[in-house]
C-alpha cells in the first residue's frame, strides 16, 4: 500500500474473500477483485492486510462525478489527486451509486470524527492534493450558473479553503449597501464601480456566497455603515433569499435604516426559451441601476481625499 495512504485509512464493510486470495468488493456491480496493495475501480476503497479499507480521497479521471453528492468534478485536470473527505465514493460516472439500495457504502464512521476547514486543508496539503471534494452521506445539491462560466478572476496559487458560512465584501462603501449572491454579486460589483468613478457614489457590494448559512453578520454591518440597502437577486421576488434578508434586517438592523429596503429581482414568470423574452424576463444593471437611482438621491457623495 502506498504510503500517501497512512493515515487516512478506515475499515470498509462489504466485501468477502475469495478461494484465489484475493477479496471481492460488495460495494457496486462492478465487483473487484483484489490483491494486496490494489484500489477499487473508485480509488476510494483498497486492500491492504488482507481487509478493505476506505482511503478517503481519489484522483480524478477527467469529467467525472461524485454518486453521492452528484457534484460534477470536470473542474480537475486528468490525474489531479483530488482529497475527499466524507463517508465513501468514487470518481467515475457508472452511476451505481445513485441508487441508495445499491450503493452500501453509505458509511458513517468518517463522519463521526470532528474536522474543521483547517484540519481537512493539512490533511489535502499533507497527501498532495491541491483540491477538496466532500462526499457526505446527507444530500448535497451542487448547482452552476451558466452564465458564470466565462467570467474571469484572480485565482490563488497555492493552497487555500474559503471560509463557509462567510459572505465577502466585494467593495468598501459609505452610501449605500448592495446585497447580492451568485450571478448578480459581479453585476453589482461592476456598477458599483461605474458609480464611484462616474457619480462619485460609493456603494458597498456584499456577496453572501454561502445562503445556509447565512452570514447575518457581515450584513448587518455594512447596512450600520451604510443606512440604505438593496437585495439584489435574479430568482423570483416571492418566497425567496431576497425576501428573508429583507425580514432578518427588518429584525435585527431596523434602527440603522434610513429608508426602506429595496429589492430588485427577476419578473414572476416562466422563463422564455427565446432569446430576447428571456433577457427581458432576467433581472440586470438597469434594474439595479434604476433602484440605486431611486434609494440614493441625494446621498452625500464620495469625495475623493
């Protein structure tokens, strides 16, 4: 066995030996067959001492997907050793795991030990794994918007975990408080700057980046700084993110508000599948735009030092 493997073992269950040596994995269809030292088809279960053990982490394969979470993996160059942490898994696209009869590799006993983001980043570094991929027996939705694809940005060159739970202020401000997630956080970002430049108004951008958690917090803050706020969303403005941000500041940041909270979100219909029905059905600049207009009139501008 590999020694990138100590310490990130733990017993698998499923499986049997067979009358040739080897022992046979009970997990999916695929049944390997093993011999001392050599991993599953999934990279995720191994042998080593004559037992099946969980290794924790695979490498993947090019376009591949998670069978517990579903969560694509395409993002990967082939061979990037990827760390996962979590219960079992692998990194091909058979799909055998998706069904919850077949996949018995729902194990608990990963789950039972604490590890914070920290903790899971030493052990990713200490493997050689520049990514993580979390594998959780409890449903995990992972959704992209098509539209972020071709945005660009900085990208880190070395290892880093993004806190969970915690929103970023994309841009300092004084003015006035724009709260937005997903598409809309660089939409915003960019008026926000168009403004300062061309009116001198300077507006504070908040990407939530995680909704559940939610960093109340942050939010909160900016809103004390700021006194007027925007909800800036492209889902529908009924029943939504938008909606219980405007309830929690209602509840916890009422004193600090200066005018009413504005929202600004896509028309409640069913999204057109022609092209200009659909931009016109999407919230965008010149809705923000015109809600910026009407909620910071006569703001103090930003004067430049």
């Amino acid at each position: 066995m590999a020694t990138d493997l100590e310490g990130a073992l733990f017993p698998a269950r499923h499986w049997h030996a067979l009358p040739d040596g080897r022992i046979q994995c009970d997990v999916c269809p695929r049944f390997c067959k093993l011999h001392e030292g050599q991993r599953g088809l999934c990279f995720v279960r191994a042998r080593q001492n004559d037992s099946l053990v969980l290794t924790t982490y695979g490498r993947s394969s090019g376009f591949c997907v998670d069978p517990i979470e579903k969560k694509p993996l395409n993002h990967f160059l082939p061979g990037t050793p990827v760390f996962s942490f979590g219960t079992a898994g692998c990194n091909l696209t058979c799909k055998f795991c998706q069904n919850y009869d077949i996949s018995k590799a729902r194990e608990i006993d990963r789950l039972n030990q604490a590890a914070t983001p920290e903790m899971i980043a030493d052990a990713a570094r200490h493997s050689g794994c520049r990514s993580v991929a979390f594998t959780y027996n409890n449903p995990v939705i992972f959704l992209e918007n098509v539209n972020l694809y071709n945005v660009k940005g900085e990208v880190h060159d070395c290892d880093y975990t993004i806190p969970f739970g915690r929103a970023r202020v994309l841009k300092e401000g004084t003015d006035l408080t724009i709260v937005s997630y997903l598409r809309m956080a660089p939409t915003a970002y960019e008026i926000a700057l168009h403004l300062e430049r061309e009116q001198q108004l300077s507006v504070e951008v908040v990407d939530l980046r995680s909704l559940r958690p939610l960093d109340t917090k942050t939010v909160i803050n900016s809103v004390k700084k700021t006194n007027r706020v925007i909800i800036f969303e492209e889902d529908w403005r009924s029943y939504g993110v938008g909606a219980e941000i405007a309830a929690m500041l209602q509840e916890e940041a009422f004193d600090y508000l200066d005018a009413p909270i504005k929202r600004v979100a896509s028309p409640e219909v069913p999204l057109p599948y022609a092209k200009p029905l659909e931009l016109a059905a999407l919230t965008g600049a010149k809705q923000l735009l015109e809600a910026i207009n009407e909620l910071a009139p006569h703001r103090r501008r930003y004067s430049h030092v």
